[in-house]
C-alpha cells in the first residue's frame, strides 16, 4: 500500500462533499475527495435532480409544443417523440457537469480517488481503486463522512430496474410505457410521473398517505392534487401496494384500502418505486471505528457536524433532515469553515424545497399546520397568478403565492409557491426569512413590471390586507 497525508479527506463526492473539498482547499487545506461512483457529482449529478430536470424541460417542450403553440399561432402539424436523442441530450448534460466537478478538483488542487473509501481508523482511509490497481492507505487529521443516501425499498417489492424500477431507472427508459404506476405521491414520484404523463404514458399514482407531497402547506396539497387530476394523472390516496407480479406483459400490483381495507389490482407496463430513500452507510468501517448510528441508521452529529467520534464529521443526507442538495452544499462549506476556525452555521429554517412538476411548488419556513401545532399566532397573505400581468402573457396562470408571518411582529414565517418558475421566486423569500425580514420589507420593496415576482410582492401587501390587483 502506497501512503499519503491530509488536512481533510471526504468520502463521496456528491454535492455535500465535492463543495466541502472545494472550500477547504480555498481555505488552504490539502484536501482529498474519495468517490467510488468513478464520475463526481453524487446522486444528485448522475441519476437524481440533474437528469430528471433535463427529461422534465424535454417533455414540457414537446407538451408545449402539442398543446399550447396553437394558440400562438405557430402550427406544428404531427409530433413525434424521439425518446434516443432525448436520452442523449440528458446524458451530455451530466457529462458535461461532472467534467466541470472534475476541472474544479483541479483548479483547486482537490486530489481526487476514483474508488471505495473505507474508514480502517479515525485518522486512516483505505481506498480500493475502481481501475483495480494496488488498495492505498490514506492519512488525515479529519475525515468527513458526504455518502449521501439511496433508493429505500418497499417490503416485497423488487427493484429489478426493468419492469420494477427506481428513480435510476426512470431516468433512463428506452421507450414511452403506455402505463406506469409511480408508488409514491412526494417529490420524485410527481416529477417522474410528470415526464412521461407528457410524453404519452396513462400515469397512475399509488401513494399510502391521503395526500400528495406530505408534509407541505396544506394550500399547496390541495392545489396540486387539483393540478394533477386536471392533467390527466391518476390519483389513489390512502393506498398501499401489497404485492407486485412482473410477468412478460408488465406488471399486476395488490393494492388495498388504507381506511376500509378493500383489495384490488392494478396493471401496469412499468412500475416506478418512489417510496424515499435511506442514509447510505453500508461498507465505510463506520462500525470499526465506532462512529454512532441513529435508530433509523443515520449518522449523529453535533451542531458542527462532528461524530461520537473526534476527527470524523458527517454532512448531507446521510444525518438526516432534508434530503436535498443544496442542504448538503451548505453544510459542506460550513463544516469546511468551522475546520479553518471560521464561523459559520446553517440556518435550517431558510432551506428551500421545490418540486419541478408544471406548475413548479417552492416553499421555505414554516407551514400553516406547524404554526398551529406550536400556538403561534401569525397572518396569511395570499395572491393568485391569475392576477398577475405577465403570467396572463405567458399563459401560465395555474397558483398562488402565499406568505405566512408573524402576527405580533410581521416577520416572515414562511412562503409557498405554486405556479410558473416558483423555484426561481422562491430566493426572494428565502432572504426574507434569512435576514428576518417582514411581509411589510417585501411590500415596500419595487418589484419590476410586468413580472411573476410581483405576485410575492402582492402577497405581502395582503398580508396586510392592502393587495392592489385582487
């Protein structure tokens, strides 16, 4: 075994880690990444958010283009879906990111592993090369653990990335299915269930709660449940999937009644299991070296992102809380900073979360039912797009804003988007909420006509009851 010394050494390379390793190095450290994928970027990059916002920009095009050019004026004629050259172009837009991680490494001076990183002491990293060369034994005065997580199973429920598939499947199908089932109503089942509803397939969603999006604004649920009927997308609520049959014709699903525990069957061409994910810690010595584990496997940390174990921190998705990745990003830089004896913190009720379906969901902060769980007094501020000028140019006007805020103090609580490019509005509220900012800020503040962020600034001004266009 070769040897070789470091400031820092990250295993994984997805966006918690791959930022952590960038912002240690510009903070002068000697910095290692280890990542055993062979290409940079994570989940996230390769086989999650990256390749499924390219398939979904693909398909909204060609819905688009059979639905809505007409009324433009633009005659298109016949369409025709070439679903190889889609692929393509969705894979030459990861390649084209992970060479950017790669060239960033190097700007850097990132050294970068291409293989399994294996914890084999708190200060020791064993690496096995992808290329099968000679195993290397790597030293450190810190390691952080950026694995990220994985696609959580559904008992009795077999991936086999061909009829049964995950969400690494669904990014990658040779053709259109004529129907597919997405078990699961959250994040990832809605925007995979949205590209290929767009692209011609009878979309049915199985999700066991009585609601899409779990955990989001109740105003938002119910606008998207709405929103999906409207788009043809098949809906069973309050329904668990209890067995599945993969046959050479597809796939026969056992589904059963959460409330009054009727059966049926459901047949489908493909079946998508979206159901979460769970922490990847599986072959990292993390036992060996006694690093701690929650009850639901995931790694424990303090509020610097360190172990049970001195020298070992954690970031991402691997200890839990939001599974996203700009969640991960920012705990990577700040764990870099507290290494280099600078402050930092990550302020947990300013981390977004969108949903890239058509319309798009934004929320950040607080939901209506958490204020009311926690007796919080606090007023609502809500404008439709309906009402906004440049959403009736665009033909888009399917949502609201909505702004929740204190009721003593008016600072802002939290924000809720559903409509076009809510991902993108979504900014505004975040520096709302990490400055402090009140609904009465937004509403004094000159918001450009005719734009969507208007909207934000009209919500504001209802919170206060004073909306100028409703």
């Amino acid at each position: 075994m070769s040897e070789n010394r470091f400031d820092l050494i990250i295993i994984g390379g997805g966006p918690g880690g791959y930022v952590a390793a960038i912002r240690a190095a510009q903070l002068g450290m000697k910095v290692a990444c280890v990542d055993k994928r062979g290409v940079p970027g994570g989940t996230c990059l390769n086989v999650g958010c990256i390749p499924s916002k390219a398939l979904l920009q693909s398909s909204h095009h060609y819905e688009h283009a059979a639905k809505e050019f007409a009324s433009h004026g633009i005659q298109t004629g016949s369409l025709e879906m070439d679903t190889a050259t889609m692929m393509a172009r969705k894979n030459k837009v990861v390649m084209d990111l992970t060479k950017g991680i790669e060239f960033l490494f190097k700007k850097n001076n990132v050294t970068y592993f291409k293989g399994a990183g294996e914890l084999v002491a708190a200060n020791q990293v064993k690496v096995m090369p992808l290329d099968g060369s000679d195993e290397q034994l790597l030293c450190t005065s810190n390691v952080l653990i950026a694995t990220g997580s994985e696609v959580a199973p559904l008992p009795g429920i077999e991936i086999d990335e061909e009829r049964i598939v995950s969400s690494t499947g669904a990014l990658s199908l040779e053709q259109v299915p004529g129907s597919l089932v997405v078990i699961g109503g959250g994040v990832i089942g809605l925007e995979l269930g949205s590209v290929w509803r767009r692209l011609g397939a009878d979309v049915t969603v199985v999700e066991f709660m009585d609601t899409l999006l779990p955990g989001m604004d109740q105003d938002v649920r119910k606008q998207m449940q709405r929103s999906m009927k409207k788009q043809k997308m098949k809906l069973k609520l309050s329904t668990k999937v209890t067995a599945a049959v993969t046959s050479a014709d597809g796939v026969q699903l056992n589904l059963e009644s959460v409330n009054t525990g009727a059966v049926e069957t459901l047949q489908a061409d493909i079946v998508l299991v979206a159901v979460g994910r769970r922490p990847y810690t599986s072959g990292l010595g993390l036992q060996q070296v006694g690093v701690a584990l929650d009850k639901r496997g995931f790694i424990d940390v303090d509020e610097r992102f360190k172990t049970n174990v001195d020298g070992i921190y954690a970031v991402g998705d691997v200890i839990g809380g939001a599974m996203l990745a700009h969640k991960a990003e920012e705990e990577g830089v700040a764990l870099a900073e507290y290494l280099a004896g600078k402050p930092n913190h990550v302020n947990y009720a300013a981390i977004p979360g969108i949903v890239y379906t058509w319309p798009e969901v934004a929320s950040v902060g607080r939901t209506e039912d958490s204020l009311k769980q926690d007796g919080i007094a606090y007023n609502v501020g809500k404008f439709p797009f309906s009402a906004n000028a440049r959403a009736r140019c665009n033909g888009d006007t399917e949502g609201f804003v909505k702004i929740l805020a204190d009721a003593v103090s008016d600072r802002v609580l939290g924000v809720h988007i559903v409509g076009p490019h809510a991902g993108d509005l979504i900014a505004e509220a975040v520096i709302a909420i990490e400055v402090g900012a009140s609904a009465e800020d937004i509403a004094r503040t000159c918001h450009a006509h005719p734009s969507m962020a208007e909207s934000l600034k009209e919500a504001a001004m209802d919170v206060d009851g004073r909306a100028i266009h409703i």
